[in-house]
C-alpha cells in the first residue's frame, strides 16, 4: 500500500494493478456509470479514453492451475486416529478420550491441491500436524513417497523433514521477532542441512547466474515470493500480514520441500492480499510441482486453489471429491449446508442458506450413529443408530450418509 503521504498524478491504484496501461499513471480516472447504482472510476470502463476489452476487465484473472488426474500418490493416509487421553480424579486416570482425528483417508499426487474443509474445532488443523508428525499418531498409516513416516525413527524423520513443510495461520507468531528475514531464511536450511543452491528449485530468470553464496539463494528465494533482496535484512515486525506470509513461504520453499502444509495461510489476512497469497502459491505450485493440503474454512479458496476436496466434521471426513464433483453436486447435508452459506455478490445466484442446527458438538461428546443427526434436517431413525459406510459415486467422488443406502421415506425424526 502506498502511503497516505504519496501524491498520485493518475489512478492511486496503477502501482498495484496488473491492468494498468500508460493513461493510468498519467491521468486519473473520472467516474463511469455501469448503471443506476453502479459507479467505477476505472480507465477501463472509460470507453472514450481506453476501450473496454472484454479480457481486460474479467474479474478473474487467475490462471487455473491444471485439474485433478490421479496421479502417483505423493501422500497417502489410511485410517488415521489422533485420541488424546482424557485424564480425570485424584490419581489421573484416563476417564476417556478427544477423538480429535478418528479415522481419516486422503491422498495427494504431486503438484496437486487437496483441500480440507469444515468449521473450526473439527480436527484439520490436527490431521495436517499428525501427518508432519508434530503430534503422536494414535493409529493408522501415513506414507510419503512410499515411506512409512509413523515408522521412522526421530533422526530419521529430522532428515526428511525437508520434503514436508507447513505454513501456519499467523504470519505474526510464526516468525521470531529478534531475528532479521536473512537469519530466519538461513536457519531453516543450515538446521536441515540443505544446501545453499537445488538446481530444481531455481527461478527460471536465474538459471544462468553461478549461485556462491547463502545469500545468493536468501535473495533468490525472496524473488521468488515477490519481495525486495534488502528485505534480508530488516526483521519481522518492519513488514505488513501479507509480507510476513510471503516470508513464512520463502522459509518453507528454503529446504526445497516437495509437500506444503498451508493451515489456513490466508484466513489472518485482508482479502485483497489473501488474494496475492493465493496467487503465489499457485504460481509456485505450478513452478516447482509442489502438493499442497490446504487446510481452510473459505470455500472460495477451494475452488480458486484446490484439485480435491476433503469435508471434515467432527474428526472424520464424510464427503470427498474433485472441486467440480463436490462443488456443484454436493452429496453429503453438510457440505450442502457449508455451500448454501458461501455469499454471493450477486443477488440472483443467491441460494437460499441451509441453517444448521445447534453448535459443532464436543470431539469427546461425539453422537452415536451419524456424528451430523443432531443437527442435520434430512436425519432418519437409522442414522442415530450407527455410522453410514462410505456410498461411491465415482472413482473420486464418496460420500457417507444413508440417504444413499436407504431409501428417504425412512420416518423422519
Ligand atoms: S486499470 Fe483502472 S484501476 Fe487499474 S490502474 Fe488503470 S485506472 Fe487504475
Ligand atoms: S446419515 Fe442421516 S443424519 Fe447423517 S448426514 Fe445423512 S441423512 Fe443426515
């Protein structure tokens, strides 16, 4: 953002506009009616100044990075269950257990997005730390390229720990504030052992410039997430939310990782930069053919990043699919009910929301039966009796809900 004190002799926006022409920085912009209630002040949309193209004022500019294809598997999770102990009386004894992540199965090919999705407190934020093994696995598999990390050894897993990295929601808490960016760039290499230059990883721009130094790849690696080589040099605090998560990226791209973790990067971030974030990590998914699992509760953000999507609720995963199958023909009354309650900017495509009943439930109170019947408004007399098995629509796209193993005149409760 410029500062307030900056005098503009065009359009205040032409330094951070990717449609700016010539006339935006030497004029600026009257107003335009689009109609009645709708004003801009855009050369674009001056029609006597600078024609309108219809490709230049499409509001989504965003190249779409390639669809989902079932590729080898890159992350493969099986049965997944992360029990925390409940402890209770005098002597502390285990009394029962937070069933934070009971049995959950995903798997990402490399250069894919698979995002997972539902409200705060159903356990995505805990499948994505068990999968880096940041918090003790209860049972179940976890295979990265092939390798069994459940199994691994401490030492063992400190060395692969470079292919798997994980950025965190807070841009502010995930950077130490008495170290400047060049310290905190280094240290994640240097702690790793990575070295200072992977041909793999180089920007294309660069390929011909002899890499000789640390700082050499620190300034590299700042390119790369859009910001200036003398960033390296001031500390956390000196930089905005948006800055401090591009910076939090480099330090992730830094031990070169084939596998990102994104924990709701975006969600502490104004929306116009959340945009900018979601931009690079395209742009790097598509540069360096990184898997991301996308941990989120914005279902704008799945559709614009994701290949995949997981739903979550209440530690188990109830619908899975391509962003094409889930988003357009959700199966499961709460993905429905997440999607009903995505706003539109536009009035006529306003679906009527799906008001979900009640709160999430306790993860160490969960229902019997379906973990949903308390407030779901399809629920039957079976499904307070036990777990719907998982119901196939595709070699993709499965769901578990008995409203598609039985039929629905089921007597309603
Ligand atoms: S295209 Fe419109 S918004 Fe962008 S710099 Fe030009 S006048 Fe400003
Ligand atoms: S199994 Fe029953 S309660 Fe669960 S989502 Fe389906 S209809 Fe609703």
């Amino acid at each position: 953002m410029c500062p307030l004190s900056q005098s503009f002799s065009g359009c205040r926006f032409a330094e951070r506009c990717d449609k700016a022409v010539t006339l935006c920085y030497e004029s600026v912009p009257s107003w335009v009616e689009i109609n009645t209630d709708h004003s801009v002040k855009c050369h674009l949309f001056n029609q006597l100044q600078h024609p309108v193209s219809e490709q230049a004022v499409s509001v989504a500019q965003i190249t779409q990075p390639p669809r989902y294809s079932p590729l080898d598997k890159l992350l493969d999770v099986q049965n997944l269950k992360v029990h925390f102990p409940i402890h209770s009386g005098l002597l502390k004894q285990v009394s029962g257990y937070v069933k934070a992540v009971d049995g959950v199965s995903l798997s990402i090919s490399s250069g894919k997005t698979l995002a997972l999705v539902g409200e705060s407190g159903c356990g995505k934020t805990t499948v994505g730390k068990s999968i880096l093994q940041l918090i003790p696995v209860t049972a179940g598999s976890i295979q990265f390229n092939g390798m069994e990390l459940t199994k691994l050894s401490p030492q063992e897993l400190r060395k692969g720990r470079s292919d798997y990295q994980i950025i965190f929601q807070d841009p502010y808490s995930s950077l130490n504030p008495k170290m400047r960016i060049f310290e905190i760039l280094k240290e994640g290499m240097d702690a790793l052992g990575i070295d200072k230059y992977d041909t793999v990883h180089r920007s294309e721009s660069l390929t011909n410039i002899p890499i000789s130094s640390t700082e050499a790849r620190i300034d590299e690696l700042l390119q790369q997430v859009n910001l200036p080589a003398e960033a390296k040099w001031r500390y956390p605090h000196e930089f905005s939310g948006g800055q401090r998560q591009r910076i939090a990226i480099a330090r992730a791209l830094s031990v070169n990782p084939k596998l990102l973790i994104c924990d709701e990067p975006t969600s502490a971030l104004d929306v116009s930069v959340q945009a900018q974030i979601l931009n690079l990590l395209s742009k790097l998914q598509r540069n360096f053919g990184l898997a991301y699992l996308f941990i989120t509760h914005n279902i704008s953000v799945v559709e614009y990043l994701a290949d995949e999507v997981a739903v979550m609720y209440l530690g188990r995963i109830v619908e899975k699919g391509t962003v094409t199958e889930v988003l357009n023909d959700a199966k499961h009354p709460y993905t429905q009910a997440l999607l009903s309650a995505v706003p539109t900017i536009n009035p006529q495509l306003d679906e009527e929301e799906i008001e979900l009943k009640g709160e999430l439930p306790s993860l160490n109170h969960t229902p019997s039966g379906c973990y949903f019947h308390p407030r779901c408004s399809k629920a039957m007399a079976i499904c307070q009796q036990s777990y719907p098995e998982m119901t196939t629509f595709s070699e993709t796209h499965s769901t578990h809900c008995y409203l598609y193993e039985h039929p629905v005149s089921k007597a309603v409760i």
